[in-house]
C-alpha cells in the first residue's frame, strides 16, 4: 500500500523561509500529479499549489505567487514545497496528495476529491 509522508515543518518567523517534503513510498511518484493544499485553524482546506504529472504545468494559489514553488526530484521520489517570505496568513497544517487521473491541476487543486493518496500533514506556524 502506497503511502505519503510530509516533513519540514516547524515554527519561523515572517519573511522566513520553509521546504516542505512530500516522500512517496510504495508507488513511484513519476505517473502521479502532485498537489500541496493546507488547512488553518477554524477555516476549510485550500489548494496551495498543484504540478501536473509531466511537470509541464503548475499551479499556484493567488496568494502564495512569487513566494511558493513546487517541484519534485524523481531521484528521490519527493516531491516539495519551497516556501519564501512566508507571512502569518500561512499558519496551517500542509499536507501533500497524489493523483494519477487525468484531471487538469486546476480542478486538483479547487477542491477535488478524487485523490489517490494523502499525507498526514506537517505543521507549519509563522509568528514572531
């Protein structure tokens, strides 16, 4: 059975930077799209950012542009989360999941619920 594990979270303070890590195991991550999404206290899960299966395209949540990349190192079957000049507003729990149909990463990452696999989560808090 497949499995995603997330890790690299922690406590930073604003305009601090964070990479989060997506480990696959069980299934190679090669034929699957990636997508990080995150939960903060009180409010619903939203899509962060999403990378299709080719890595041709991504996608970004308007608020993270500029700050957040995602990318994947197929050598190590990860996936991740460059996360730069984080802000308050990013507090949540981040989690991964993975995706092997062939719906476009707009809608992976709009609310999709068709996800092979999911991660646990790491958490993530900015503050000073």
């Amino acid at each position: 059975q497949g499995q995603l594990v997330e890790s690299g979270g922690g406590l930073v303070q604003p305009g601090g930077s964070l990479r989060l890590s997506c480990a696959a195991s069980g299934f190679t991550l090669d034929s699957y799209a990636i997508g990080w999404f995150r939960q903060a206290p009180g409010k619903g899960r939203e899509g962060v950012s999403c990378i299709s299966v080719s890595d041709s395209s991504t996608y970004y949540l308007n608020s993270v542009k500029g700050r957040f990349t995602i990318f994947r190192d197929y050598t190590k079957n990860t996936a991740y989360l460059q996360m730069n000049n984080l802000k308050p507003e990013d507090t949540a729990v981040y989690y991964c999941a993975a995706d092997s149909a062939p719906v476009t990463i707009a809608t992976m990452c709009s609310g999709y619920s068709g996800m092979d696999y999911w991660g646990k989560g790491t958490p993530v808090t900015v503050s000073s």
